[in-house]
C-alpha cells in the first residue's frame, strides 16, 4: 500500500513538472526562433523604420581609397554583410573603443568573407592611405575583410549623412565641419540598412553579432 502510494505521489509530481515545464520549453524553442529567423527592421532615411526593402534607404554610389591605396566602390560589397562605422586614427577615447567592439565582430566570423568591415575616417587631410595602414597595423586589424576608407573630404561627409545617415547635422564637409558618431551601421547583401548600434556598447555589439547571423539566414 505504501509503495503504491509513493509510485502515484511520484507520478503526481512528473505530471506537475511537466505542466510546468512544457509552457517554459515551448516557450524557450519560440523566443530562440524569433531571435535566430525573425527578420530585423529595414530603414529609410535618417534612420527611419519603413516597411520593407522597397521602401529602404539604397546606399549611394561611392569612390574610396583602402588602407593599401585600392580604389574601393559598392561593387566591392555586392552580395556581403557590411558593418560600417566612422573614426579617425587621432581619436583617443571613443574610436579605439568602437575598433575594439569590431575586432570582436571580425573575430565572430573568421574567415568568412560574406561578412566585411567598412570603417571610413572623418580626417581624411591626415587619414592617408599609408596612415590608415600604419593604423591597422599598429591594432592588429586583420589584413582581409576589413576595409579602412579615405577620400576627399566632402564625399566622405555626404556618404555619412546621406548613405548610411550616422548623424542629424548638416554640414557640407569643409575645413570647419566634423563629425563624430559612436553608431555603427549594418546593411544586408542588397546594400539597405538594417540596424544601428552604439559602437562602445558590448552589449549592443552582442546584438550586432546575432543580428548578422540572421542575415545570414535571411533569402
């Protein structure tokens, strides 16, 4: 009688944990789903959501020179994930910040070239080619994969402003105008934008690595 009754208060117990624990299971396969297959945002100009890629901002044709004095335009991204950011090798604070967050983007995908780094400098009289190599090398920044761009300096502020809109300010990129903006930007293989993140931000740098994983999923 008494082993019986420790076999049904057993068999109470497996019920009540599985009714507990069922909702919490198919609940953990939909949120990891979500998160590995949902579709992120796309973005008009000036950072603004729309409703789909025909209503997305479409990255401007542009010209640049890469640290190894290669003309790089957007051919150079068709059919990658790009993550770009602004910087200049003079910066002190923020900058190294943001290029430590993307060594760790660059890390998360070794060796795949369907992912590339785009990092255009804000100082192009002293952001040469050669110093942006001299940069590179001096942060270990690996050799394939990620671009660091420089040009004339009004392309390279229009491109900021009216490509990937990092910022809000208008400016016509003379000798007075600057900018400096922690946001990182990530476009899909059609070249439209798809999420901004703040670049100092581990946490925010997480998302970026999981985000790109779903364009990666994404058809």
């Amino acid at each position: 009688m008494y082993q019986r009754f420790r076999h049904i208060l057993y068999s109470w117990k497996v019920a009540v944990l599985a009714l507990i624990c069922m909702p919490l299971l198919a609940y953990s396969l939909v949120r990891w789903t979500e998160d590995r297959y949902s579709r992120l945002p796309w973005f008009g100009p000036n950072n603004t959501p729309v409703n789909g890629p025909q209503q997305a901002a479409v990255l401007p044709v542009f010209v640049f020179t890469n640290q190894y004095g290669h003309t790089v335009t957007n051919t150079r991204l068709q059919q990658q994930i790009t993550v770009a950011n602004y910087f200049f090798t003079s910066c002190p604070v923020v900058c190294p910040a943001m290029m430590k967050q993307l060594q760790r983007v660059r890390t998360a995908f070794p060796h795949d070239s369907s992912v590339c780094l785009v990092s255009l400098t804000v100082d192009p009289i002293r952001d040469s080619s050669a110093a942006l190599l001299r940069y590179s090398q001096r942060l270990a920044l690996p050799a394939q994969g990620w671009e660091l761009l420089t040009g004339d300096k009004p392309s390279l502020y229009r491109f900021a402003r009216k490509g990937l809109y990092i910022t809000a300010t208008d400016g016509d990129g003379g000798p007075d105008d600057f900018i400096h903006s922690e946001n990182i930007v990530l476009l899909d293989r059609r070249q439209h934008i798809r999420g901004y993140y703040n670049g100092t931000s581990a946490t925010a740098t997480d998302q970026l690595i999981a985000d790109i994983k779903k364009l990666q999923h994404e058809r």
